[in-house]
C-alpha cells in the first residue's frame, strides 16, 4: 500500500527514502488507477534491467546522477532534472553513483 505524504505540507521527497548498501529501496507515495508516484534509492552499482511499460513514466532525479537508457539511448540526469521514458519503449536504469528519484507513472 501507498504511504501518503502529510497534505498541505512543503516537503523534501528525498528524504522519505533512504539509502541501503548494495540494494534498491523503493516506497510508494501513490496507487491509484490513473497512475502511480514511487520514490526509488538506487545504491552505487544497482540497477533495473531492461524492460517496458505500456504507459508514459516520468522520472525526476532528486538526489545524485542516474543513467537511464532509453530505447538504447544513454540518458544521464543529475539532480533536479526530469526525463519522459515513452510507453511501450524499452529501458533501463543503471546506478553508476548513489542516487534517488521520483518515478511517476500515468495511465490512459
């Protein structure tokens, strides 16, 4: 289930997930119908292999530098910058560094 972030409230979204050596952390902020907003921390030298989704992913980086390879483009994005992974395009995210990131997800 989806932990929600307390309403009405200014908040940091990296530091509601938190590094762990050699693993991928990931906690849900939204599970709705129309979509989903996950945080992830990616820990130096982990990653999700290539894989699809048939709907547009949006993924800010909010903490570090990520490597995302998109339809076999290498995509890297630092801090504060947000990257559009098309559906149904193949894609991948490598951690060559720590790093956190907003994935949102929208459906239809």
């Amino acid at each position: 289930t989806a932990e929600p972030i307390e309403a009405a409230r200014a908040v940091r979204l990296a530091e509601h997930v938190q590094y762990a050596d050699g693993s991928i952390v990931s906690r849900a902020l939204v599970q709705k119908p129309v979509g989903s907003i996950t945080l992830f921390a990616f820990d130096e030298g982990q990653g999700l292999n290539e894989h699809t989704a048939p709907y547009d992913a949006y993924v800010q980086i909010l903490d570090g530098e990520g490597e995302l390879v998109i339809g076999g483009q290498i995509v890297n994005a630092k801090s504060s910058e947000t990257v559009l992974i098309p559906a149904n395009v193949p894609h991948a995210v490598n951690a060559r560094q720590r790093f956190k990131m907003l994935l949102t997800m929208i459906r239809g």
